[in-house]
C-alpha cells in the first residue's frame, strides 16, 4: 500500500494515519490492522450495524461479471478518458465513492501511473478490489460520513454511480480540484426497468444532484455516455441483482421469465470544479 493522505476515523479524532508495518495508526493510539489481502477497515462501531442492500457476496459476484461481460464499459472509458486528459502529475491522487470492486479506478490509476484511493462500504467488494488492484489504496469505509482522508489532498474524487458527499468532497479536494459525477439517466435500463416495473418511467438526475453541490462546487462540463447492448439471460439477472438490488423487486416471476433482449445503458457525466476555500 502506497504512502496516502489517510485520516483515522475514530470518531472526532481525524488525526493523520501512518503506516507501521501490517496496521495504519494514528497519534492518539487508534490503530487499524491492514487485511491479508491488503485492505483497511476503517468502518466505526456504528457503520458495521444495518448492512445496506446490495453489499452482499452475491451481489459483488453478480456486478464482477457483469464488468467482465463489458455491461458498463462505455462509462468506465469515458470516466478514465476525462481523468486522462486531465495530464496529471505523478503523484496526483484520485478517490473513488463507491468504488465497488475497482473496475475502474484499478484501471484508471495502473494506466496513468497516480495513485488511488477507492472507498466502498461493501468489504466483499474491497476485498475484491485489493486483489485485482494491490498497488491502490482499498478502504472499507462510509463514504456518507467524514471521509478517512485528510483536508485538501486529493486532485481527483470520482463519483459514477456511486456514493456522494458534497461538503466532505469540498474538505479533501486540493484547491480547484475536480469532482466527476456519473449518473445514471433517465433512460438507462429503461427496457429493463419497463419488463420488472411495468413502466419505464424517466427521471432526470442531475439538476437535483447540482443543486446538492451548489455550495462547493460549479458545474464546468456535462456529457452522455450511452450504450446499448443485447444481453443474454445470465447477464440481465446479473444486471437486476448488481444494480437494482434484486431485493427491492416484488416481481420475482417476471425475472425468472426473462428473455434476452436489448439493453440501453445510460448515463449523465458532469464535471465539477471545487470552489476555492469551499
Ligand atoms: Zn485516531
């Protein structure tokens, strides 16, 4: 695990974490052991209750596949695309919310040579994603609460269908850092969502998602990225458990008779730019 800005997340504390062999500790004695597989659970006492929807083994098994099916490439291409452009110095640091298993920041990062930071509450996803990637830096951590990372540290925060923390992003951004937002848009999975729900209603996300950002933030660039793919059965079941959290669905027997069929995969991508002193 690279030297990174990392913060303790013991509650109000917040002091620097410094690696000491096989733990990450911090000057008022917190310390936290680095897993066999190379991550750090930086998760307190009151995250570990309520597990979220969709954090199960299963889950992250159904979303590794559907990445290695190619469900989701597009975005990830655009996303490590714009991160490119970008010309960053070598010792940039990019963090992900909501890396999930890693996909795309493993791939951002390796490609462009920085260093990277991915955050998942899932620790069957992080445990993945420290496998596939060890040269990142994988925490098991709420991304809704105070981010384990240090003020004003971090180039590049990556949000794609992830989590989001406005004033916490503000906090670990360097000065006139940018944040990337993906989204999904109104008509992704529409033909999906149309066969388990019944209708295929569009919703736009992103004026609710700016206006979240406000405070800190000001909008500098917004594009689509859309793909449609035909998919096979395995895939879609894939696709109903890694994205819409099988769970939520009542209609069981619709996806047990699904059929393969064409997909639309969509999404909204804006770049933000944190406002000096926000
Ligand atoms: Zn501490």
């Amino acid at each position: 695990m690279p030297d990174v800005p990392l913060a303790c997340s013991v509650r109000s504390c917040g002091l620097p974490l410094e690696r000491r062999e096989r733990a990450f500790t911090c000057s008022a004695g917190h310390s936290f052991d680095i897993a066999r597989s190379g991550y750090l659970n930086l998760l307190q006492p009151q995250d570990r209750r309520s597990p979220r929807a969709g954090d199960s083994k299963a889950a992250v098994e159904a979303r590794a596949a559907l990445d290695r099916s190619g469900v989701g490439r597009a975005l990830i291409d655009a996303v490590i695309d714009r991160v490119a452009a970008l010309h960053l110095p070598p010792d940039a640091i990019v963090l992900d919310l909501g890396a999930g298993s890693g996909e795309m920041l493993g791939k951002a990062c390796t490609g462009l040579s920085i260093a990277g930071i991915g955050i998942d509450l899932s620790g069957a996803a992080v445990e993945l994603a420290s496998r596939r990637f060890p040269s990142l830096t994988w925490i098991v951590a709420n991304a809704d609460r105070r981010l384990p990372i240090r003020d004003r540290s971090v180039d590049v925060i990556l949000s794609v269908h992830g989590r989001r923390n406005p004033s916490e992003s503000a906090r670990v951004l360097k000065e006139a850092g940018l944040l990337i937002v993906a989204l999904p848009a109104p008509d992704d999975l529409i033909e999906l969502r149309a066969l388990v729900q019944g209708q295929g209603l569009e919703r736009d996300r992103v004026e609710a998602m700016l206006e979240e950002h406000a405070t800190h933030f000001e909008l500098i660039e917004r594009f689509q990225v859309r793909d449609q793919r035909q998919l096979e059965r395995d895939a879609l079941v894939n696709l109903l458990q890694g994205t819409y959290r099988g769970a939520r669905f009542t209609s069981w027997m619709k996806v047990a008779a699904i059929e393969p069929m064409a997909v639309t995969l969509s999404s909204d991508v804006c770049v933000l730019k944190c406002r000096t002193g926000g």
